[in-house]
C-alpha cells in the first residue's frame, strides 16, 4: 500500500478565504471601508470660530435684552426667533468646526 499525502483542501463554493478564523470578515473585504481624508482638507476658515462666538453671544443678548424689555418696539416674539436661530446656528456651525 503506497503512503498518502495529506489531502488537499476543498474549495468552498460561495464563501470568501480570511486571514482570521472564525466568521470574521474585514471592512475591505465588505467595501465598507472609507479612506481618511487627508490631514490639509480638515481646517475651517480663520473668521468661523469667531463667528461662532459672535452669533452665540448676540442670539443670548437679544434673548435677554427682549426679556427685559429694552429692544424697540417692545417685547416681540419675533426677537425671540431672531435670537433663538442664532443661537441654533452657532451650535450648528460649532459641529462643522475642524
């Protein structure tokens, strides 16, 4: 009887080869992976963080101002939209910062 060589491996019909065992697939493999964007595209403009500040401040000042009743035209509910949109920029803006 002649000696046998160890068997060679079945192809697997529909399943991918990894390098790990087990099921893990990698993010390549998925093309689920997303290629970091290069270190010069992240930086914003020199005038946003001051603007930032300067719609945070004056949306909390009109806000106030109007509840004490020193904005013309009396207390208006419009100042409050004014300054709440404001307000709500600013922090919009301040997630875009990089």
């Amino acid at each position: 009887m002649a000696k046998k060589g160890p068997t060679p491996p079945r192809p697997s019909s529909t399943k991918r080869r990894t390098t790990k065992p087990g099921r893990y697939v990698s993010a390549e493999e998925r093309g689920r992976y997303t290629a970091p964007v290069p270190k010069d595209t992240k930086k914003s403009p020199r005038w946003f963080g001051p603007l930032i500040l300067v719609l945070m401040i004056g949306g909390l000042a009109v806000v106030a101002l109007n509840y004490l009743n020193e904005l013309p035209g009396a207390v208006s509910p419009w100042y409050l939209v004014g300054g709440l949109v404001a307000i709500f920029a600013s922090f919009y803006m301040a997630t875009q910062y990089k």
